[in-house]
C-alpha cells in the first residue's frame, strides 16, 4: 500500500517538475518571448479595433459593419449615415 502512494506522489511531483520547467521556458527563452510578445500585439490590436476615436472603447457587439467591411460605432454611425443621408 505505501509503494502505491509513494509512486503517486513520485508522478505528481514528476508532473509539478515538468510544468515549472516548461513554464520557465515559455518566460526565458526567446521563442517563449516571441510567443507572449505576440498575444500581446494582438490583444492590443484588436482593443485598437474597438476603440472609436471620437467616442472611446466600445463593446464588439455594438460596433456596425460597413458594406466596404470596415466598422463604425453605433453613434459615429448615427451621426454620419442617418441623421445625414448622403444625397
């Protein structure tokens, strides 16, 4: 019965090894930096995406698509396309 629960904690603790190892690899080595440094871009993109000059960050769901596939606020859209509809 002990050699049962010594080999459990053996393997959790072989488990709680390789975790902080790769852990360590993915903040100290460069392809692990490369990797953060890029879901860090693309976090910041896409808040850029969302975020309207005129009337700050707005939520995705509010945003409307354009014909063209480009995107406007609800009010930029409001105000440019249909309180005054191009002639």
């Amino acid at each position: 019965m002990s050699a049962i629960i010594l080999e459990v904690l053996a393997l959790l603790a072989g488990i709680t090894g390789i975790t902080m190892l790769v852990r360590a690899g993915a903040s100290r080595t460069r392809p692990g930096v490369r990797l953060q440094q890029e879901a860090n871009r693309r976090a910041i993109e896409q808040r850029a995406a969302l975020t309207c000059p005129i009337h700050g960050l707005q939520a995705e769901e509010t945003l409307v698509r354009l014909p063209d596939g480009g995107t406007l606020c609800a009010a930029c859209y409001q105000e440019a396309l249909v309180d005054h509809p191009p002639s």
